[in-house]
C-alpha cells in the first residue's frame, strides 16, 4: 500500500498509479500530452526544455501552452535572471544598468539610468509576490516601471516580448 492510499484511500492509490504512468511515459516518450511549462516549479532556471519537434506557439506573442521556438527564459542555458540581464545589456548598451538582489533570494531589481536620471526600473519576480512597493514608489516619482514574472504558467518571456516591452517603457 502506498503512502498516498494511505492517506487519501482509493482516490490516492488512483492517482499514485496514474503519476507512475505519467512518469513511465515521459522516460519511455510515448507521453501524448505537450510539455508545458511545469507548474510550481520552484527554480524556473532549471527547466530544460523538452527536447524537438514543438509546434511555435499559436496562442500569442509570448504566451500558450506551448514553448515557442524563438529564445525565451525556459530555453536560455542559464539562470532566468542572467536572461533578463543578459537582454538589458546588449539591446539596451546606451543605458547603465544597475543590478539589486533583494535579500530572499525571489525578486532582482534593474534599474536602467540615462546619465543621472533612472529612467526604467525593472523587477523580476515570482507570481507569488503581493510586493507593491517599489512600484507605488516608482509611481510616486515619475519613474517608469515594468514586472516581469519568471515563473508565470504559460508566459514565455520570449527575448522579443522582453526587448519591445522594455524598449516601450524607456520611450515613455
């Protein structure tokens, strides 16, 4: 008897063998269902991609079900936070980027400055966060702000969807 017959009965035991098939078939690739982005996943940065043979993603420009082709934060070989980084620095060279890890670990904040002026502030974060503050700041003082969340279900963050939305704000 499993540990989830266990505790939830029949209804545990069901679905304890329908995650060993689920698993069996993802090992074997006989899986019919379309990868997604993993749901909850805890580190984003972590997610490989699933390997050949995708469709590009009908749904819209950086976000569906389905991974597009084009470079986003889940098919990057890095960090999601180095993808960002990476993206302000060479489409954006004429700004300074400045970089803050907020302590925790789950938000990265940029701020992009043109001479003495902070001309954008980006904040990276998990669709978790309830934080309001630094963009009620930003608010506050004129300063343009953008979000982007790194761990959002079926949001691609896609480097095109990055630089526009980015590129939007800086030009007011």
């Amino acid at each position: 008897m499993s540990l989830l017959s266990k505790l939830f009965g029949k209804a545990g035991s069901e679905l304890a063998d329908k995650l060993a098939k689920s698993v069996a078939n993802q090992i074997t690739g006989n899986s019919q269902e379309t990868p997604k982005h993993p749901a909850g996943a805890g580190n984003p940065a972590s997610y490989t991609a699933p390997a050949p043979h995708r469709k590009s993603a009908p749904s819209g420009f950086s976000w569906g079900e389905e991974m597009p082709d084009e470079e986003n934060q889940f098919n990057y070989n890095g960090p999601y936070d180095r993808y960002f980084e990476e993206i302000f620095c060479a489409e954006f060279p004429s700004y300074r980027l400045e970089r803050q890890d907020v302590p925790g670990g789950k938000r990265v904040i940029f701020t992009f400055w043109d001479g003495g002026r902070k001309a954008l502030v980006v904040e990276l974060m998990p669709q978790s966060s309830d934080s309001q503050k630094l963009r009620r700041d930003c608010r506050a003082s004129g300063i343009p702000y953008l979000r982007y969340y790194y761990n959002h279900e079926g949001w691609w963050n896609t480097r095109a969807y990055v630089v526009q939305r980015t590129r939007k704000a800086l030009e007011g």
